[in-house]
C-alpha cells in the first residue's frame, strides 16, 4: 500500500513538471560584456614639453608616436601650439595605438589627432576646431557691507567671481575710485554674458548694463554700440571714457597719505612737500595708465625708486613711484592706452613699505589726483542720429535685468556661474 501511494504521487509531480511552459531561451542580440581594449589618459603639458614627449610619457608605440608627431608637424608648429598646464587627452589601445589625441589650445579651439582607420595605425588626420559655444545673460545683486568691504568680496559673496568685478571697475574707472570711494550701504547689480563651452561655463562675455549705487550716487551704464564701436554710456548717453581713471589701482589699498605741501617725511623725519597721493597695496598689484598718452621715461630715479612718468594731452602727466616691475613695452616712448598695465606695485626707492606713490601734474605744476579726478566733466554724448536707437535699447536693457535679477532671486538653485567655479 505504501509503495502504491509513492508512486501515484510521483505520477502527480511528473504531470505537474511536465506542464510547465519550457524556459526562455536568451535573446541573441542582448548585451555582451566585452573586454576593454582602450582607455583614456587626461592630463596638462608638464613645462618644456613636447609632442614627442607627450606620446612617449603615455606609452604609444615609438612607430606611433613618431607618426602622430610628423602628422601634427605637417600642418602645425607644435612648438608654438604646446603651452604649459594646458590639459589633453589621449585614447590609446591597450597596445599602444593612439586612437585620438586632444589638446586645449586656448577657450576657443583645440588640436584633434586620429586615426580613421585602425587597419593603419600609423596614419592620422589633424585638425584645429572651434569649440561649439552658446551664451546666455546672467544677473547679479551684490551688497557693500561690513562683511564685503570691497567690489571683488560683495561679488565674491553674491556667487560670482573676481572677473565680473574687474569689468565693472573699468566701466565705472573714470567715476569711483574702487579703493576709496566704496562704503558699506553701496549695491550693485549686473546684467551680463554668461559663456558655456560644450555645455560647461566657460567665462564671461561682456557686461551688457549695469547699475551702481555709491554714497547716494546712482550710476548706471548701458553698453552700446555706434560706427560699428561698442562703449559704455550712463542713462543720459553720455560717454562713461573720461579723459582720466579715477585711480591708477583697481582694488583693495587705501589712501595712506594724501597730496600735502607740508607732510611728516615717515623717513627722514623732516617736514617736506607730498606731491602726490600713497596706495597702500601688496607687491605685484598692477599699476594702470589713469589716461591714454607717451611714455617720458621708464626706470630707477633715486628716492623715487622704479617709476614711469607719462605725458597725456592738455598738458598733463601723471607719474608713478616705488614700482617692483614694468609693464610689457613699457620704455621711453612707447605709446599706451588708458587701463593698460605700466608696472606693479612695490617698494623700490625710499619707502617704509609696500605702495604707490601716484603724482599729477600739468604744466609742469603738481596737482592734487584726487581733486582734479572729481573735476572731470562728463564723457562726449553719443550722436543725435542714434539718441532714439540709444533710449530703445537702454528701455530694453533695463527690463531685461529686472526680469533676470528677479528670476535668479527666486530660483530654487543657486546660479550656474557658481556651481561650475
């Protein structure tokens, strides 16, 4: 009996197993896992680099790297493409074949290197290309406060960075003095564009509009462009240019001792005439040309250390002391602009420290910087013709801050700018 009733249910679970649905065979085009037989190496060029030395640091076969090098030499002088610290990439095989080459050349191109067909590893194509790039505006808001003191910490703070804040102090170089003048209660806003290179932030464009209030001063500035030449204009369609920068500095020092006819010499200890205005700034700070004009003279002048002494138009010139460096070019009649870099601050000459000694003068009589800079009259008009096209688009720019600056304060994320710094 008990063996009768194993066997029925064995029956019973042979019937069941058999009835079920066969098992599903595998799709024969579903994912394979293959083995991987190239990888990427991403780097900078190390200082006194070469094509050459790039391929053999990553490994390539010599045949390759010889080949990929003379394929670059045929239409490139890689000598003057390489620049330190710039990145590159490399695809190579596991053999050392190079399948693609990469290299930076500046924000707006780079050198591709490749090899179209495997079956010849040793043959390669090159070419330089644009990177593809899209530009967007951006708005920003930012407080002068006990805790931003300055342009370049208010920016800092609102999510930008120290670029934004130097073209501000160009636009507005001939109006504040971005050492002395800022206050706490002083605010800013900015419309400007934001560039993206292949998806990713990639810098700034130019300030579009922008709006500065300083010690109850409301200063605006519209960029605009007649006879095919952009410049920056206030609200009325006066030119912000003035014939002088209001400082020689962009940012940080302090006035540490003004322009006096009797002054307490910090070094000899006598009384005796300041005839200019002291910066305090760090050693390296640049030093700009206040106006457009000639170089007098460029080098060591006594107590006066290293300093460079400029002719402007209407009889003006302007001189600059215990410079650490020159600018570029900067020698006995060479001609620079307004803002170009003459020199970097230090402490050469007779000094206690570290500072600009900045001096005015016009017909041979010294002047005192920083009466004569609140004197400037206000920049040259834009022509009648464009007066109605300049008031459409400064209408238009002013919306467009508005809407932007009212989008990036209630935007749940924090600006794009920021997150890609």
């Amino acid at each position: 009996m008990q063996m009768r009733a194993l066997a029925a249910l064995a029956f019973i679970v042979c019937v069941a197993g058999c009835s079920r649905a066969p098992e599903p065979k595998p799709r024969a085009h579903g994912d394979i896992a293959l083995a991987r037989d190239t990888f990427t190496i991403e780097a900078r060029v190390a200082r006194n680099a070469t094509l050459d030395s790039i391929f053999r640091e990553a490994a390539l076969r010599t045949d390759v790297a010889v080949a990929a090098t003379e394929a670059v030499r045929g239409s490139f002088r890689p000598r003057h493409l390489l620049r330190a610290d710039q990145p590159y990439r490399i695809v190579r095989t596991l053999d050392g074949l190079l399948r693609r080459f990469e290299y930076q050349i500046d924000a707006d191109r780079f050198l591709r290197v490749w090899c179209p067909n495997t079956a010849q590893p040793d043959q390669f194509d090159v070419e330089i290309v644009p990177y593809e790039k899209t530009t967007e505006l951006g708005a920003v808001h930012a407080n002068i406060d006990a805790g931003h003191p300055s342009l370049v910490a208010a920016i800092d703070a609102a999510g930008e960075n120290v670029q934004l804040a130097i073209a501000l102090a160009e636009i507005f170089g001939g109006d504040v003095d971005f050492e002395s003048d800022l206050q706490p209660g002083d605010s800013v806003e900015l419309l400007y564009e934001k560039v993206f290179r292949e998806g990713q932030f990639a810098g700034y464009g130019n300030v579009v509009a922008a709006r500065l209030v300083n010690d109850g001063r409301d200063l605006q500035a519209y960029r605009f462009t007649q006879d095919d030449k952009a410049g920056y204009y206030d609200e009325r369609g006066r030119s912000l240019r003035r014939f002088f920068l209001r400082s020689p500095l962009r940012f940080e020092p302090r006035v540490t001792s003004g322009f006096s006819f009797r002054r307490l010499h910090p070094v000899y200890g006598q009384y005796r005439a300041h005839l200019g205005v002291d910066y305090g700034a760090p050693v390296g700070a640049p030093v700009q040309a206040v106006a457009s004009g000639t170089v007098v003279s460029a080098g060591y002048n006594g107590g006066a250390g290293l300093m460079v002494h400029l002719r402007h138009g209407n009889g003006f010139e302007s001189l600059y002391l215990h410079l650490s460096v020159l600018g570029k070019g900067i020698r006995r009649g060479a001609k620079v602009d307004q803002g170009q870099l003459i020199g970097r601050v230090g402490a050469s000459g007779t000094a206690t420290g570290p500072h600009l000694d900045y001096r005015l003068r016009r017909n041979g009589a010294y002047l005192n910087p920083l009466t004569v800079h609140r004197k400037l009259p206000p920049g040259e008009p834009i022509a009648a013709s464009v007066r109605a096209a300049f008031g459409a688009e400064r209408e238009r720019l002013t919306q467009q801050m508005s809407t932007a600056l009212l989008a990036r304060a209630t935007s749940p994320k924090r600006d794009a700018v920021k997150a890609a710094r």
